[in-house]
C-alpha cells in the first residue's frame, strides 16, 4: 500500500511540474542589435560592413514553476571594409577603406523567471552573465581581449509545447530583438 501511494505521489509530482520535476530545454536563436554591434562608430555610406549574428544556444533546467537555470554559448562576427576614425585623409582627397573584423564567442551562466503562464505562451524575463572572448583583425596588429557578456532579456514570449518558438526583447550580447525555436527534452 504505501508503494503505491508513492507511485501514485511521484506520478502525480510528474505530471503537474511540482518540486522533483525538471524540464530540460535547449533554445537555438539569432539577435539583431546589441553591444557587440558598436565595431565602427561612424560608418560612411559608402563602406561595408557584413554581420553575423549574434548567434546563440542556451540549455536551461526549470527549478519550479518559475525559475529556470542554465547556460549559454554564442557566436558574433563583423567584417568589412570601412573609413575608420584613426585614418587620416590626405590633403583634398579621401582616405582609403581599411579592413576590419571581429568575432567574439560568448559563455555565460544564465537564469530565466517565467511571470505568466497562459494556455499557449507563457511569459517571462531573464538574465546572463559570463565571458566574451573577442578578436579583432584590423589595420593594426591582430588582438585578442576578453571582456564581460551580459545579458538582460526585458521580456520573452514563449509559444509553450515540446517545440516551441520564442521572441525576446532585450539588451546585451543576444541582441536587442532575438528570435529562436525552444525543445523540450
């Protein structure tokens, strides 16, 4: 009798997401905006400048019925040509394009709170922070620096389901506006 009874507790602990259950989900996703787009500051008309991304993937586990833990990686690139602020022009004429890229690779320990759960979406906003490893290649020397990924995602709608899709509006190195494909697992 009391083997059922905890069958019956476990299964029901299961089925209505209480404290034991641990949804795990990956989230795949591609931003627009963010601060690693700041690469040239002023960007004449007639340069050009090729992005990537951000591109990024988190796995998250989900604690309660609110809070989700995990971590995230991703993946930013920015290459062109352009006139850059420390070329000086020479007299009566233009300066030259110079060339430029970034890449930076992001890793972060991130946290989500979902603060509404309706019947098809839920709700929620979320906070990352971990290291940017970045390279630069310019017309200067190669380098190579590191500096502090940050994300806060204001508000992030979620179509809920085994797949879902998920629109996100924030600031940091996700992007301002990401969308992406969530998977239960």
């Amino acid at each position: 009798m009391l083997a059922a009874t905890t069958i019956a507790a476990q299964d029901n602990i299961v089925r209505h997401g209480y404290i034991g259950h641990r949804d795990q989900q990956m989230t795949v996703g591609a931003g627009f905006g963010g601060v690693q787009n700041m690469v040239a500051r002023n960007v004449p008309d007639d340069s050009t400048l090729n992005v990537l991304g951000p591109l990024w993937a988190n796995y998250m586990v989900t604690l309660d019925s609110a809070w989700s833990v995990g971590a995230e990686v991703g993946y930013h690139e920015a290459k062109g040509r352009w006139l850059s602020d420390d070329t000086d022009p020479p007299p009566g004429g233009r300066a030259d394009p110079v060339p430029y890229a970034k890449r930076t690779v992001h890793v972060a320990a991130c946290a989500e709170l979902a603060w509404f759960h309706g019947r098809w979406f839920t709700l929620s906003s979320s906070g990352s922070l971990g290291i940017a490893m970045l390279g630069h290649a310019g017309n200067t020397a190669p380098l190579a620096s590191t500096d502090v990924a940050y994300h806060l995602g204001v508000v992030s709608l979620r179509v809920t389901g085994d797949v879902g899709f998920r629109l996100e509006l924030g600031y940091g190195y996700r992007g301002m506006i990401n969308a992406g494909m969530s998977f239960v697992m």
